[in-house]
C-alpha cells in the first residue's frame, strides 16, 4: 500500500527502540518475571494511526517480535461481552471472533500464545461455549471469577477465597503479555491473580502497564488525550491529573478515571502479594514514551481533533445501531465542545448532506489527499459507496467524467442475478460488487485498469455518508482504509432491511 500525502507528526522506528528499552529495564527490575498488561490493541491500532499520523498500526506486535524467544500471550476476554456480543467497532466483529483472529495472527509471526482467561465468568451460557470450542480446538482456557471483597477488602481479595479462587495458569516465559480485545476486559485483575499465586510458589513476579492513551507527559486538555476520552464514551472515562504522581514527585502528570480509582487497591494488593510499596502512583505502573516520538505537535493536534469529530458520528450511529447507550452522543458532543468543534469541521460533511438535498438519494462525500472534495450518490445500479469510489476514482485517475469505468453491459447482468435469482439489495450493487466488475472490466478496458491501479490511494481518505453503511459497503470502506463516518438513518424503513 502506497504511502498517503497526508502531514505525518510520529516516529514509529523511536517509539519501539525506547519502548523496548522500558520493558528490559521493567524485566531486570523482576527478576526476569514480568507479567504486563498490554493496553490498547496489539495488532490494527486504527485509533492510534489516525490520532497520531506516522504511528504504525502494528508497531506494538513489532515490539514483541523483538522479544519473541522471552515472551509468551495470555488473552482475556470478559465473560460478560462474550454474551453480549460486544463488537470491535474498526472491523465489525465480536470480542470472541476478534480473539481468534489474534491468535491466528499472532501464530503466523511465531509468537506463542499460551492460554485464553474467560473473566468475570458466572455461569454465562455463551462463555462456557466459547470455552468449549477453543478447547476442541486445543487451547488451554481457564475460567476466573468475580473476585471476592473487591474493592476494599483486600485481606480477602488476596486470599484463597479472591484471587486464590482463580486457577493458576502455568507459563513458562520472562515475559508474560496480556492483553484483550478490547478495555475492560479483566486484563489487571488476571495480571493480579496470577502474581498472587506466584508469589504463594515462591517466585518474585512483577506487574507493568503498557500504555498509549491518555499520554501522562501531555496536557490534560491536549486534543490527543480528549480523543482518548471520545473513544471511550461507552466506558464513561474521564482524563484527570494523576494526584498521586504529584505527591510524590511534584510532577504533574494524566491518567484516568479508573486507574485512578483502582490505584489504592492496586496498591495494597501489591504491597500484601510482594511485601513492599514498588508503584507510588498510576503513571510509575506504565510505559508510554509516545510524547517523545511525536515532533509535530499542530498535525499531532489537528488529527486528534478530526478523530474526535469522527468519534461523534460513530456514536450517533451506533445508538441508532443498538451497539451503544444513549448517553454516548451527549459525551462526545461535550468533548466536542471543550475544543470548540462543530460537525462541519469535517470537511466531508457539507457536501455530503447538499447531495443528498438535491439528489434525494442516499449520498456519499470523499475527501481526497489533495483536498478534493468528490460526492456520489445512488443510482438505479450502484450504492452510493459504490458510486462515490468511482467518481472518486476518476478523479485520481485524471479520467474525465464522460467516459465509463464500468459499461451497463456489466453492471446490468449482475443487477439482474441479484435481484431475480439471489432476491438480495434489489439489484442494486454494493461497493465489493461495483470493485469486481471493475477488475473485470480492466481485462479489456485500459480506462478500467488504470481506476483499478489507483485504488491504493484511497487509503487514509475521509468519507461521509447521509445514511447508516450496509455491513458489506461498510467492510469493504474498511478494508481500503478509508475513515468513514455516517448519518444516523437507514437507507430504508423496513425493520429487517435494518
């Protein structure tokens, strides 16, 4: 994939030289037993590449590449999402599916993962399944429970009746990863839980954060820690300066709501496992040199800012989804509001909304690298997706408007077999469907083939859509890497077209 024409203000290659060096100052601190909870995702950080543009969306399966022969994965996954079929909003799937597509790609680079830890369990019907097809499959799950007198009872929390209640998970490794799916999904409590039993077998373990966001050495205003915010509206997380960082080194310095929270617990419960005080604050627990690595500030700030807006729509759709509460919207208006933002500030937006006035149809905006701005709407054939990548494609091309991509020739039989034979969409093609018949249509067509070869810079662009994606237009914007947000009303008022 081509590199895009956008301003970049992150050093990915010192990122991962310093990380790196944090995590082998943090395994010589233990002894060579470290257990650290990975925030964030390992693999396909969208949230990151957008908010900082130079940041490798894998640069942290990188970082574990480099420690590949010392390093083992746990993965957990609370119980609770699991039934709930909670969804990774940048691909569209479910917790569960999104673990076994880590996994797998995880395996594929030669990193071992040792175990799967189902969180919170309490007898959910979806999670004993869960468990019951990852064990045919070979892997080694384990159950860990509510745990008994948290949060304040922690002569019980660190007892047979707390953590003592979890069954220990053998490894083998210096370095042991754990991480999830997505937050709050019991990745400290399993870290907690597994040092109390290594401590009760004699061995020393120590417990470290890898952390991204909120960045504790920026401001708490800084539109990069608001975006943070934005991103998790559902959880309710609120950046605040770190108090206890401050009494103890005079250094201000931002964490969040829940880590702040959970601090004194986590606190005590280490100094009851290890018998000592190792952290005096939530930010001592974690590893985030991203500050350092980002040397453009006003582009830093400014894509922070556009992920916030984008972070809106997101939420307005999915309410209307059912894949998010109600208070959603209202958040991340606010969060809007503290930096002064409106909805048109996306540039897309605007034109998007006046096609749609004039056309009456479902509309599509695409912001090309250059500014461009180029709108599609839905035709008797094409989606509005599918219509707006062509138009789009044009333009980069330098293809004029009068000559066609794909001829009605093609277009048309496969309308016909959509509609008539399979009864799906009435006809009309989505965006994979409108792609395939341009591949095909580049066989013979020069025009065609030349659209076709520049579909690679797409990536990074920013679309708007007047109505709610189809799962299939929606996949495949992804999959071109296209920031695309969305109205909050369906393209029809059939509740099972919905």
């Amino acid at each position: 994939m081509e590199k895009n024409n956008k301003k970049l203000c992150f050093d990915s290659d010192k990122y991962l030289k310093l990380q790196s060096e944090r995590i082998k100052e943090k395994m010589k601190f233990f002894n060579n037993k470290l257990y650290m909870e990975f925030g964030g995702k390992l693999f396909d950080d969208l949230h990151a590449s957008r908010v900082l543009p130079g940041f490798d969306p894998n640069v942290q399966i990188k970082l574990l590449d480099n420690f590949k022969k010392d390093c083992e994965i746990i993965f957990v996954i609370s119980a609770n999402d699991i039934e709930k079929n909670k969804i990774r909003a940048d691909f569209g799937i479910t917790y569960d599916m999104e673990v076994l597509r880590l996994i797998d790609k995880f395996r594929e680079r030669g990193l071992f993962v040792s175990a799967i830890v189902i969180s919170l369990f309490a007898e959910q019907p979806s999670a004993i399944a869960f468990k019951n097809k990852l064990e045919s499959l070979g892997e080694r799950v384990f159950f860990h429970y509510y745990t008994k007198g948290y949060p304040t009872d922690v002569e019980t929390i660190v007892s047979e009746e707390g953590y003592g209640k979890n069954p220990y998970i053998e490894t083998t490794k210096p370095l042991v990863v754990v991480t999830a799916p997505g937050p709050g999904s019991g990745k400290l409590a399993t870290c907690l839980s597994q040092l109390y039993h290594e401590y009760k077998k004699g061995v020393k373990a120590g417990y470290a954060k890898f952390e991204k966001f909120p960045v504790w050495n920026l401001p708490l205003k800084h539109p990069i820690n608001i975006a943070y915010e934005s991103a998790t509206a559902d959880l309710k997380d609120v950046n605040l300066i770190d108090s206890y960082h401050f009494d103890a080194y005079g250094e201000i310095a931002v964490s969040y709501n829940r880590d702040l929270e959970a601090f004194p617990v986590v606190r005590n419960i280490l100094r009851k496992i290890l018998n000592q005080d190792i952290y005096k604050s939530p930010t001592d627990m974690g590893i985030n040199t991203i500050a350092e690595c980002i040397y453009d500030d006003e582009v830093a700030r400014e894509s922070a800012k556009q992920e916030i807006i984008r972070r809106y729509y997101r939420a307005k759709a999915d309410i209307k989804k059912g894949n998010a509460p109600k208070f959603c919207e209202e958040r991340t208006r606010l969060l809007m509001n503290e930096l002064s933002l409106d909805r048109y500030d996306r540039k897309c937006v605007k034109p998007c909304e006046d096609k749609e006035k004039e056309s009456k149809q479902p509309s599509v905006a695409i912001e090309l690298q250059d500014g461009t701005i180029v709108v599609g709407r839905r035709t008797k054939l094409l989606t509005a997706t599918a219509s707006v990548i062509l138009n789009a494609l044009k333009v980069i091309s330098g293809i004029e408007d009068k000559f066609e991509l794909i001829s009605p020739q093609v277009l048309e039989p496969i309308a016909d077999l959509k509609k008539n034979i399979l009864n799906t969409e009435n006809g009309v093609l989505s965006l994979k469907d409108a792609l395939i018949a341009l591949s095909i249509s580049g066989y013979y067509n020069p025009t065609a083939k030349v659209a076709y070869n520049n579909l690679n810079k797409l990536w990074g662009c920013e679309a708007h859509s007047s109505h709610i994606l189809s799962p299939t237009n929606e996949d495949n914007i992804r999959r071109l890497k296209i920031n695309m947000t969305c109205g909050d009303r369906y393209t029809t008022k059939n509740l099972f077209d919905s």
